[in-house]
C-alpha cells in the first residue's frame, strides 16, 4: 500500500479537484484522447463526458414519454423536435469523436484497423444504431412508431457507464456472498464501487422524480392531462423504492452496526432512514386496499416523504438531528417557557378581551391562536385586543415573546456552528494521530478525502489545517528515536535538514576564528570534522 | 430472528438468497398488479372525464343553436316557450315545457349521449346532485349545475345549484359541468353558456 509523506499532500488531488497532467507537446490525437477519453487519467474530462452524456440519455427518455402526451407533445412540438436534432447531433459528434480516437483507445490499438474494430465493437453498434434512424429517415420513409421505438435505443448507450460499473463491482466483490454484493450495492462500503454510486443516483433521480410528480398532480389542470401518466410514474417509483427497502433490510445484517445485535433486521427496521424508506411506499399499497373503506387522499401527501430518503445522501441531516439530541434538555426547558407564556399570554387576553370581542376571544383555547401569532411575532391581525388594558399587556408580552421564542433558534444555530468546530477539531485530532509517524497511508488518505467532503472544507481550509499540524508535527518530530526517524527516508531527510540549519544557525552566531583556535586546541575536533564544518558554514 | 450466516469463500447463493430473490419477486409481481389495478381504475376516471367532455360539447353546440332565430320552437330545449310552473301544473305531474327535464329528456334519447355509461358501474350515466369524496358510490356520476351571479360586492361571484328538471331554460345560462372521480370527489370539466 503506497504511503504519502505529509508535505508532499496536494490538498487539490485529495479533494478530487486535481487537473490532469497532460503534456502539451503530445501528438494531437494522442491529446484529444488523453483528455476526452481516457479513463485513466484523473483531472481530465472523461468522467464530465460520461456524465453529461448520461443525463443526455435520460432526458432523450423523458422525451420520449412525454411524446407519446399528445396534450403535452402537440403544443410543443417544435421544442421536441429541437431537442431531438440537438441530441442526434450531440451524439453524432461523440461517435465521431471515439471513431477518430480509436487508434488511442486501448481496446483497439493493437488490432490491425482500430477504427474497423471500433465500428464493430457492441458499444459502437449501440452508439450507431443511437443516431442512425434520424439519418434513414431522410431517405427511407420510416413508420413513426418504429422511429419512436428504435429512438428506445438510445438507452442502451448507458450501458458505456453501466457495464465498466458492474466489471468493477465483480473485481471488488469476487468470493463474496450474494448478501454481503448487495450490502456493497445499497449501502455505501469499500467493495461498493462505481455501481454503488450509479444505485443511489438512480434512487435520487426515482426520489425527485415521484416528489415532482406528488407536487404537478396537485395542479388540477395538469392532473387532468397526465393523470394516468402520474399513476404509471407512482407505481414504477414504489417498485423501485420497495424493491431498495428490502434489499436494505436484507442486507443490512453484513453491516457492523447492527451484526452484534440480537435481532438485527428489526434493529435496521426500527433506524431513522428505514422508517422513511417504509413511509415513502406505505401510501400506495394502504391506498389500494383501503381506499373503499375511508378517504385517503390525506395519504397522498405523505408520499412527499418520499424527499426524506435524500437526507440519507445529506450529513448535514444527521449534525442537525445530533445538535437537536445534544441541546434537547435546553430545548425542552425553553418550549416549556414558551408553553407556559403562551398559556398566561392567552388567559390574560381572554381575562381582558372577552367582554369586549366575545366572538373572537371565546374562549381561552380560542384565545392560544392569537397568544401564539403575537409572541411569534407573527401578527396577522385578524384578532387584535382593543381594551386600553389588554393592548398594554399585548406590548409586553410581545416584547417577551420576541426574547423567549428567540432561544430555541439561537441555541440551535450556535448549537450547530459549534458542533462543526467541534467535527473539524476531531478530523485535526484525527490527522495529528494518523500523522504521528509522518506519513498517511491509502486508507488514511480515503478518511481525510471523505471527512474533508463530509464538512465541506476547503481547499484553503485544508491546506491551512495541515500546516497547522506540520508545525506542530515538526515540533513534535524531536521527539521521536532516531532509530524510527532513520526506518523513514523522508522523515530522515527532514530531520538531517533540520540538524544542517542547527548547525549554520550555530555558525551564525559563534566566532568563527576563536572556533576554529577551540577546535584545534587539544585535538577537540579531527580535522575531517573541522572541514565539514566548514564546508556546512560555506568557508572551505 | 436473524443470524448473520457465514462466509463462504466461493461466493455462492444460499439458500436463504434463493427465498430472498423469490420474495423480490413476488413483491415486484404485487406491485405490478397492484399498479396495473391503479391504472385501471385511472382509465375509468379518464373515461370518466370523456363522459363529462361530451356533455361540454354538447352543452356548447346546443347553447349555440338553440338561441338562433330558425332554431324550432317545438324543440324541448327551445328558450321560446314560457314555462308554466303553477302549483297545478306541477301536481300533473306531466312535463313541463321550457323547463330543463324534457330538454334532458331529449338530450339522454336522442342525442349521441344516450350511449354514454358509467365507466364505474356499467350502467347508464347518471346525473348527482354533487360530488362528495366520502361518498363512493357517486364515481363516474355527472353534476350539472347552474351558476347564477351573484349582486355586486358578493365574496363569492356565482353560486351553484344543481340543474333541477323544473328549472327554467327560457333565458341564458350559465352550466358548470362536473364529473366524480373514483374517490367520489369532483373533476371540474368545464363551463358554458346555454
């Protein structure tokens, strides 16, 4: 395992924000390859042309749903026509791209035509047949249809970023269980790979996707045209997310977390990010079977927490829920305040205005809406006192109210600031250890990359941390044997440097003739010794 | 109660992977159907509303005619004849002419809407007096209702009231046309001058 000596970090490589080191004087194809499609070469743009080619490919297929909406397709035609001949021409220069390139790829340099052996290859095909029905119908009338299906194709292309994946995925999972490949599949782990990351990209997209289509439903006029449209939508979604949720609990018994436990599925059942998972799919099978018995539309609604299973993506989620667990006794204490003032403010307004707007202040649980809007601050002032007295007491309170429902907020913002600090102070506590012997391994180094993700830091803040820890690693570096100093190469390097300025910064500061009368004086030093002491002083 | 199983180096299925995958799939097959059921039932709802769109149309092209100078007198959804709505008259119990019933009547066995059905119970569409989510025996039922404005300064503009049989149809109106959902609940359709 390949290790790294501290100063020779590049905080850019380790935040993945490195560029790629292509020479400029390389052959121009060789250059174009190195830079388009070389999947080797990190910092350059081959993972931006998967991707924006990927999100291409998804769109092409929203595209082609949406045709088949005459409400939707009709009126924008033009659009989808623009699209089309934007996509096709997108594709068209991809593919003429890796035919050019070929030569460069690989796969097909050392066959006797690479351009040939490309064109035959299964992804050229999938590329070709992607773009070639646009052409064909210039020349041969084609049944729309037909043209509609063979656009279909067009999907097969990401089986360029699917099938590297999966031959990832099998490299990193070879003799492991079907359980423990679908733990690495659905949960994030070091054998997951690429595919883990397409798993809950695909996920999220499925999330947006159904969360978008619960909020249009709500819009009677689209509702009217695409109703059947956002059934097929829902269904498909509870398919995938049903499917996610029990690979999730099947799985989940290879995680650490929960293999010590007596029951571990059911301890998985019971975690925060399953619950969501069943929530998101509950509505649709209680829907079906229970619609004719009670109205469960309110169900529908709850189809949005469908938007929670993007905080499993999200570690902000999880500082918040631990800042609001660690502030909770204070928290508690003030909502007890506020609950109190809320009841008092309520009494006292019923007390005063009663007699005087009976309709709107009732009674005292009538009189809570108008507590809570004025210590809120809220003041929507469809009820509002008018006794001379009431109003005095309404400025108080609302002067109060300002103070009392202010403390939860700002304990929670200081309260999540401060637990920042406090995750940047353990990653700085961390790295000093991981650092005790001056070098990071290839694990320490994936740990730093991910905290460092995990708290958003930044280049500068990176760097600023590690020299911080530099300094006070150098200080610390006396301290260790030489004999651990000297099984470490760079560390001895370092610390033979450091003995070299001891010993000019010694030279500075005696005299150099009464020295060298000293050092000669009663053979005090051999006289080898005497000329490196001199040549370190730059005097031979 | 779940025991993690051991590892066995060749990375071959257990047994409890084989149940695993079998149980995917029959709750892939549940949801499908389940699915399939939901879009089913969708189908009839847009059924539904295509009931409801060809009462619109056929609101429309009568509320054209029927207005027009040449349009027959005779016609029961004439507005040339005064209904005569005496308590007598009622009592008869015959049909009234100028009223709404016999133009209905017409309407439902004569015109192309005399086929429509109730994609919900297969029987012949049938007019409610309005829709009501709770209620779900009302899916696939048609509301026909007259907006009459309100006077000036009203919060609401119209008010709606169902298309009774004796309600006159000598003067301009104006129909809300509403169709129920499978819930029970309303689908607004649209509105039109008659």
């Amino acid at each position: 395992m390949s290790k790294q000596y501290i100063k020779d970090i590049d905080v850019n490589e380790l935040l993945g924000h490195q560029k790629a080191n292509i020479a400029h004087d390389l052959p121009r194809r060789k250059w174009l390859y190195s830079w388009l499609l070389d999947p080797n070469i990190p910092g350059n743009f081959q993972t931006d042309v998967d991707k924006w080619i990927g999100i291409l490919i998804v769109l092409n297929l929203f595209s082609l749903v949406f045709e088949h909406v005459p409400a939707v397709y009709e009126p924008n035609q033009g659009l989808f026509h623009a699209f089309d001949v934007f996509s096709v021409a997108v594709f068209t220069i991809e593919y003429l791209t890796r035919w050019y390139l070929a030569p460069e790829d690989e796969e097909f340099k050392g066959k006797s035509s690479p351009r040939v052996a490309f064109m035959l290859s299964p992804f050229a095909i999938i590329d070709f047949l992607a773009v070639a029905p646009f052409y064909f119908q210039a020349f041969i009338p084609i049944d729309l249809r037909m043209l509609r299906f063979l656009r279909l194709l067009r999907i097969l292309k990401l089986f360029r970023i699917i099938i590297p994946a999966i031959h990832e995925f099998r490299e990193l999972n070879q003799g492991r269980t079907f359980r423990q490949k679908m733990h690495a599949l659905v949960f994030p782990s070091d054998f997951g790979g690429k595919l883990h990351q397409i798993f809950d990209v695909f996920i999220a997209i499925w999330v947006l996707l159904s969360v978008a289509s619960v909020v249009l439903e709500s819009i009677q006029s689209l509702d009217y045209i695409l109703h059947l449209q956002f059934i097929i939508l829902d269904a498909i979604a509870v398919g995938v997310f049903t499917v996610e949720l029990f690979l999730r609990i099947y799985s989940c018994v290879e995680d650490p977390q929960y293999q010590d436990r007596v029951a571990p599925r059911l301890g998985y059942v019971k975690s925060g990010s399953a619950i969501i998972d069943i929530l998101a799919v509950t509505p649709f099978f209680l829907e079906v079977f229970l619609h004719h018995l009670f109205d469960l539309r309110f169900l529908r609604v709850f189809r949005l927490a469908r938007l929670l299973k993007l905080t499993r993506y999200n570690d902000a989620t999880e500082i918040l829920i631990k800042v609001v667990v660690r502030e909770w006794p204070v928290m508690s204490a003030s909502a007890f305040i506020m609950m109190l003032l809320v009841v008092m403010t309520a009494s006292l307004g019923y007390l005063f205005e009663h007699d005087a707007q009976p309709d709107k202040f009732e009674n005292i649980p009538q009189s809570i809406y108008w507590a809570v809007i004025t210590l809120a601050s809220v003041g929507y002032g469809d009820i509002s006192p008018v006794t001379p007295v009431g109003r005095f007491m309404t400025i108080i309170l609302a002067l109060l109210g300002i103070g009392i429902f202010a403390i939860p907020a700002a304990l929670l913002s200081s309260a999540f600031s401060d637990q920042l600090v406090k995750e940047r102070d353990t990653l700085k506590a961390n790295l000093f250890s991981m650092l005790k012997d001056g070098e990071l391994d290839e694990n320490e180094i994936i740990l730093l990359r991910n905290e460092a993700k995990r708290l958003h830091l930044t280049v500068e803040e990176l760097n600023q941390l590690i020299d911080q820890i530099i300094k006070e690693h150098d200080v610390n570096t006396r301290e260790i044997p030489l004999v651990k100093v000297a099984e470490q190469p760079e560390l001895a390097v370092e610390h033979y440097k450091q003995l070299l300025g001891e010993i000019r910064r010694l030279g500075l500061l005696t005299d150099h003739h009464r020295f060298d009368e000293a050092a000669q004086q009663g053979y005090r030093l051999a006289p080898q010794d005497l000329t490196i002491w001199k040549q370190i002083q730059g005097k031979s | 109660m779940d025991i993690p199983h051991p590892t066995p180096s060749t990375g071959a299925m257990t047994g409890s992977d084989k149940l695993f995958i079998v149980f995917l799939i029959l709750i892939l097959g549940l949801v499908t159907w389940l699915g399939s059921m939901n879009y089913h039932e969708g189908q009839k709802e847009e059924e539904t509303k295509r009931n409801g769109e060809a009462w619109l149309a056929w609101f429309t092209d009568m509320g054209g005619k029927r207005h027009a100078d040449d349009f027959p007198a005779d016609h029961p959804c004439s507005p040339q004849s005064k209904p005569d709505l005496s308590p007598a008259h009622i009592k008869e119990g015959k049909p009234i002419t100028g009223t709404w019933g016999p133009c209905l009547a017409q309407a439902m066995t004569e015109s192309s809407l005399k086929d429509l059905k109730n994609p919900f119970s297969q029987q012949a569409l049938n007019l409610v007096e309005s829709c009501d989510a709770k209620n779900h025996k009302l899916s696939g039922s048609l509301v026909l209702e007259e907006m009459s404005p309100t006077p000036a300064g009203s919060p609401v503009p119209f008010v709606n009231s169902s298309l009774a049989d004796l309600d006159p149809i000598d003067h301009k109106l104006q129909v809300r046309i509403t169709v129920c959902n499978k819930g029970g609940g309303p689908i607004r359709i649209g509105e039109v001058e008659f």
